[in-house]
C-alpha cells in the first residue's frame, strides 16, 4: 500500500515538473529543456555545413548522442506521469517528440550519407517542441483562444480576400492579356495575390495606364488585407484576457489527460472527468 502510494506521489511530482509551469521546478524544467532544443537545432545547422563537420565532426556526434538520450528520457517520462498514455503518445506533440528522438537510433543500423541526410532534417522537427514551451515567455494560451473565437471572422475575411483576387486577376487578364505577360486567369489571379499581399516579386507587372491605375487601388487594398486580420485577431485577445484574469490557473494541468485547467477553483477536469481536489 505503502509503495502504491509512493508511486502515486512519484508520478504526480514528475507531472508537476514537467507538464506544468506554475512551479519554480516547473519553470526551471522549461527554460533547460528550450536551452537543450535550441542547442540541438545549432548543432544539426553546424553539422550541414561541410567545413565544420569536418573540423568538429567528433564533437557534434557527441553533442547529438547526448541530446538525443536527454530527449530519450524525457520522452519516457512524459509517458510515465500520465494515467492515459495514448493521449500523448498519439497526440500531434507526442509524434513530434518520437520523430525527433529515433533518427540518431536509426542511424546505427542504417550507414550511408545519403540516409542520414534525410534523417538530420527530421531532427529540426525538434523545433516544434519550443511551441510548447511559448506559454512560459508569454501568453500563448490566451493568444491560441483568440484565434479560435475569430475564426469564423478570419474565414469570412479570407473568403472575401479569394473572391476580390479572382475577380481583379480576371479583369486585369482582360486589360492587359498575353501580350503583357497576363498568360491567363490563373496566372493573373496570381500576380493579383503577390500584389495585394504586397509581395512583389516583380515577374510581370501592368504595362497599360488602366492596368497600372488598378495595380495602384490593388497596394492601397493590400494594407487593409493586412490590417483586418489583425485587428479581429487582436479585440478577440483583448477580450480573451480580460476572461482569464477573472478566473484562471495559468499553468496547471490535468495530471491524468494533461488538458488545461481553465478555473482556479476546478474540482474535475473539464475534458476527462478527471478528479482534481481532494474531498
């Protein structure tokens, strides 16, 4: 009973320090493990480079066997502390985590430059796992609401973006033609795109004063293009903060699916059901 117990206790602390970021040891697990990915992700960018991989090809070699086992057993330990281990290990971060760990193991068995070359880019993957990690520099969480809550608006917005931009490609194939480098609608809807998302590339451009007049009014729309999104983005967030500070736990999460605990004062997890509190 004893041991049972003190399993329990095991596990839980592990959970705390790894999947939670309201405790000092929390905190501090956070910033070593975004030190260990951005060291990794240094290491594998030196190593494609061919002049260092000459001079430091031994010292690279070392320095991804060690992160690789570090991530190794974080990645165990992840599984461990949870009650339901399918949730991470088939959720998108789960994947992330195994498909940046088994490349370094794979390149045992598997010899030959061309392989390895595959496999040194599925480790950059490791980069996704700094997303995880963005609550603990700011307020990534309430940022992720807000993008949820304007949704429907930025589809709307986008929609309306599609529309305008085969509408004008059309007109502007109309105006300007082959002859111009207008070679068709697609290609006109194209260039449409490029320059109301004030891109540029400059591959063609309008020659005729009418085409140009509407190239003009195309620029003057794409800083609204730009402008809209952010604003709905950045009133959803407003209001997304104000909610949070009523009544939040920032950092706190369910020990058994590892879901967010939104309130303070949640008894249960509002995914699994999960018992939070002690009665």
């Amino acid at each position: 009973m004893e041991d049972h117990k003190a399993n329990i206790d095991w596990r839980r602390k592990v959970h705390e320090i790894i999947y939670g970021t309201h405790t000092p040891a929390g905190k501090l697990f956070d910033i070593i493990l975004l030190v260990v990915i951005v060291y990794s992700i240094i290491i594998v960018m030196l190593e494609s480079v061919p002049r260092y991989d000459v001079r430091f090809h031994s010292f690279f070699n070392i320095s991804e066997w060690v992160v690789t086992i570090l991530f190794t057993i974080e990645y165990i330990l992840r599984i461990v502390a949870i009650n339901k281990p399918k949730k991470y290990i088939f959720s998108f971060f789960g994947i992330i985590d195994l498909l940046s760990t088994i490349p370094k193991y794979l390149s045992i068995f598997l010899v030959g430059s061309q392989y390895l070359t595959a496999f040194r880019v599925l480790r950059l993957l490791r980069v996704f796992r700094i997303l995880k990690l963005v609550r603990f520099v700011g307020e990534s969480n309430n940022l992720v609401r807000a993008m949820r809550a304007s949704r429907t608006k930025i589809f709307v917005f986008v929609f309306f973006v599609i529309v305008i931009s085969v509408l004008l490609g059309t007109i502007m194939y109309i105006i300007e033609g082959p002859e111009h480098g207008f070679n068709s609608i697609p290609h006109s809807v194209y260039w449409t795109i490029v320059t109301l998302t004030t891109v540029g590339y400059g591959d063609i451009s309008p020659e005729t004063a009418l085409g140009q007049f509407i190239a003009t009014l195309i620029m003057i729309i794409g800083y609204g293009v730009i402008a809209v999104p952010t604003g709905i983005v950045s009133a959803e967030y407003t209001s997304s903060m104000k909610d949070a500070a009523k009544n939040t736990d920032e950092g706190r999460s369910c020990p058994n699916c590892s879901a967010e605990i939104l309130r303070s004062d949640a008894h249960y997890c509002r995914k699994c059901g999960f018992q939070l509190t002690e009665d």
